[in-house]
C-alpha cells in the first residue's frame, strides 16, 4: 500500500509531460471558456435585455 501513492505521482508527472500543459496554458484555457460561457449567459438573457429597455 506504501508504493500505491509514488506509483500514481510517477504516471500523473508522466501524463503532464506528455501533455506537455503549462499553466500559461491553463489559465489561457480557463478564459476562453470563461467568455464562451459569459456570451452564452449574455445571448440567453438577451431577449429579457431588449424587453426591458421598451
């Protein structure tokens, strides 16, 4: 049960070198999907924007 843990952390840094993902990477990622989801929410609650303004 000991070697279970440096067992995954050797194959989860072997996966990250092989995905070879940086964190500038990530965060770059985790914007984009953070507009996609705000312009989802935007066009969604577009039709109450425009009632609102009448």
């Amino acid at each position: 049960m000991a070697n279970d843990k440096r067992f995954t952390f050797k194959y989860l840094g072997d996966f990250m070198e092989a995905i070879n993902f940086t964190p500038k990477e990530l965060r770059k990622t985790m914007w984009t999907a953070a507009l996609i989801l705000l312009l989802l929410i935007f066009a969604w609650k577009l039709p109450e924007i425009i009632s609102a303004i009448k």
